[in-house]
C-alpha cells in the first residue's frame, strides 16, 4: 500500500532531484565558482602599484661617508658630516608618491589567462563528471529497489502457494489420509519461505535508505515508480560509439589542455619585464644650508620638491635555468594526463563492446523465460493435484514449488543482467535517452 502524501518518483525524477543538491555537486559548483573569481584577482594583481607616503621626523643628524646594505634594519640619516657626534635635535618633513606598472612581459599576462581560463574549463567538466558518476549512483540505488521489490513479490507469492500447500496437508492428515512427517515438512517450507521474505525485505529496506539519502527525500514517504517496459529489451539495441564528449572524457581532456598551459606560462616567467616607473616626492628640514640647526618647527614644512619618471627592463638569467627544470618536470605531467585520457577512453570503449557482445546471448535467454515459467507453474500444478490424489508425496510436491520460486527468481536475474548491460552501454556513451525509455510512463 502506497503511504499517504507518498512521493512517487520515477528514476529521471530521481536523478533531478539529486542533481539538484546532492552535497558533492554543491562542492564541485563551488570549486568552480573559485576558479571564476580567480580570473578577477589576477586581473586586478595587475592593476599599477600607486603608493603614497607621508612622516614627520625628530632626531639627530650626524653623517659619515661610506655604503653599506641597509638590510632593512639600519635607519638612513641624512646630514652634514661633522668632526664631533652632537646630540642636537633636527626635524624633517618627508611626502612621497610612487607608481609602478609592469606593462610588458612578452606574452606573460596572456599565458596566465589561458591558464586560468583552463582552470575555469577544468571545474566545469569536474561538475559534469561529479553529476555523471552521482547520476549513475542514483540509477543503481533505484535499479536495487526495483528489484528487490521485484524479488520480495516473488517470496511473497512463494509463502502464499506455502501456505496453500500447508493447509491442504494439514487437513489430509487431520483426516488419516497422510502421514503427520508431511505436516512437519510443509510448515518448514512456509517458514523457510518466510525467513527469505524477511531476509529480502531487509535488503529492500536499506535500498530504500541509500535512495533516500541521495535524493534528499523522506524515506517514509518514498515511492519507486514500477513502470518497466520489459518486452523493449528483446529490441535490438541502438547503435552507441564513444565520443570525447563523454564527462569522463571530457574532464581528462581539459585536465591535458591545463598541463599544456601551464608548461606554456612557466617558459614566459623567464623573460624581461618592462615597467613604467614614476614618483615624486616634498620635503622639508630644520637644518640650514649650511648644515645648521635651526627651530624644529621649520622642520615640519616642505622645502623642496622632485619628481622622476622611467622607463625599467628587468630579467633574471638564473630564471631560464630554473623555467628549464620546471618545464621537465610539466613535460612529464602532460605525458601523465595523456595517458590517462588515453586509458579512460579504453575502458568505456572495452565496456561498450563487452555489453554488446553479451546482450546477444541474454536476449536469447529473454526469449526462452516465458516457456521455462510456463513449464515450472505447470509441474508445480501437476504435482499439487497428483499429491490431492495421493499419486505423489511430499518431496516431489516441494521439489515443485522450489522450482518454480527458483525459476521466477531466475527470470528477474536475467531481466536484471539485461537493464544492467544496457546502463552499462548508456554508461560508457553517456546516452541515457535509450535506458530511460524502459522505465517511463506510456
């Protein structure tokens, strides 16, 4: 019985639903939305650098002759060199403004654009893989449900012919017409028939579970649609290829062309860079022209003023080294990437044409079903109505109902095999639009 405000769903239905919020796919769309704001930091890492400055100093102003590397620790003074070190104070006033621009670099700023755009390109074909590989998670979810349900109405049926077969012993022997050991055996075969519903029961329950859990649905108000048009599988599948479309594919392939790009941008770090340069900068100082001490206070103004603009051409030649080291080791990734393209595209080849070589053989074993289960309800029949007449005893009526729960059982499993190979075919093309036709609606 269908629970009340159930939620029927058919597998295109379940699929959807888990597209649309599955937790690994919000990851995926997130690392991609990562790679898109990227693009906008390396473009504003590329805006002029425009820095300004400005200080007010009190100190000392004794002056030697000499350089030295400031290693950014020594404090620079400016001042007249003097025979003794006097501790008088002087004040200074300094404004600064500089602009830096790095407007050329051979190509540079060009190569780190096509890599970040093949980062962008790697995320999205990581979403369309990430929703491939959950869209076959959900399509096994809801074939194991189906089946199991399928199986549990076989055991249900099973323990119905069971207890049949109880009862009509039980009343033979009631009545002196057989032994009491056939009661015993018919009510171990309707327990045993119970104990596998149970047992298929508990599968069917925990399919449901994992169905629920992918789809976000509640799990008390989950209902399978059954619709299966089992007949389309005698049809002759549709003639499927490979194609670099594939997600899987797909994904391998811009994984290469971002190893290619990025050997490109490590051999542009190398080369020179030019920059525009340009500052200007105000100051002032207590100290005369003459290297006297005057009042602070004159210290606080601005008494000269400069400005300088260049043009600045840097390279470094131990670069070319290191870029030459670090295109060995690219060269090598890409040489890994291609190989697993390469092998990627093998084995969904290999899938495709393993399932086709074997849906000859099951459709074969498709077409002989209907007579085995005919043969198998007939037997059970025979036997049912020789053991009435007391022609046939009580093993060779179970050897019946065995058989017959073993060949419906049996038919299921090929059923199962059939839609398994043709998901398998869908799989390795990523054309569904064939499988999905199984199970919809008329």
């Amino acid at each position: 019985m269908i629970p009340a405000r159930a939620q029927i769903l058919s597998m295109e239905q379940a699929v959807d639903a888990a597209l649309a919020r599955y937790p690994t796919i919000e990851a995926q769309r997130a690392a991609l939305a990562g790679f898109e704001a990227s693009a906008n930091v390396l473009k504003a890492n590329r805006l002029p650098n425009v820095r300004l400055h400005d200080q007010i100093d009190i100190g000392t102003a004794n002056g030697l002759s000499g350089s030295y590397f400031s290693m950014g620790l020594i404090v620079p003074t400016s001042g007249g060199r003097r025979e003794e070190n006097r501790m008088d104070l002087a004040s200074g006033n300094i404004a600064l403004a500089t602009a830096d621009w790095e407007v050329y670099n051979f190509g540079r700023y060009k190569a780190e654009d096509q890599l970040v755009k093949a980062d962008i390109a790697v995320g999205q074909a990581g979403v369309q893989r990430e929703q491939f590989m959950l869209r076959q998670a959900v399509i096994g979810a809801y074939l194991d449900v189906l089946w199991r349900g399928r199986i549990l109405q076989l055991e249900s049926r099973n323990i119905a012919r069971a207890d049949t077969v109880s009862r009509i012993i039980y009343n033979l022997v009631n009545n002196g017409i057989r032994p009491g050991l056939d009661s015993s055996l018919a009510s171990v075969e309707l327990s045993r028939a119970r104990l596998n519903y149970y047992e298929i029961d508990e599968g069917l329950r925990r399919s449901f579970l994992q169905l629920s859990m992918l789809t976000g649905r509640s799990i008390n108000q989950l209902v399978v649609d059954t619709t299966f048009h089992q007949q389309q599988l005698l049809g002759q599948p549709n003639e499927l290829t490979v194609s670099g479309a594939h997600p899987i594919l797909h994904y391998q392939h811009t994984l290469l062309g971002r190893q290619q790009y990025e050997i490109e941008a490590i051999r542009k770090t190398a080369l020179p860079r030019v920059s525009v340069l340009a500052s200007g900068w105000a100051r002032g100082t207590s100290l005369d022209i003459n290297n006297n001490f005057g009042p602070l206070g004159q210290g606080f103004g601005y008494s000269r003023t400069n400005f300088l603009v260049g043009l600045a051409a840097t390279v470094n030649l131990t670069d070319f080294r290191r870029v030459k080291s670090r295109t060995q080791v690219q060269q090598w990734k890409i040489r890994e990437a291609n190989a697993r393209l390469d092998f990627e595209k093998m084995k969904l080849e290999n899938t495709l044409a393993s399932s086709d070589s074997v849906l000859a053989t099951v459709r074969q074993a498709l077409l002989e079903l209907p007579n085995t289960i005919r043969s198998a309800e007939s037997a059970y029949q025979q036997r049912l109505s020789l053991y009435n007449n007391g022609i046939e005893n009580i093993l060779g009526l179970t050897d019946a109902m065995q058989l017959l729960n073993k060949v419906e059982k049996q038919a299921v499993e090929i059923q199962r095999r059939a839609v398994e190979l043709r998901l398998q075919r869908a799989y390795a093309t990523s054309d569904f639009e064939d499988f999905f036709s199984f199970f919809r609606r008329p």
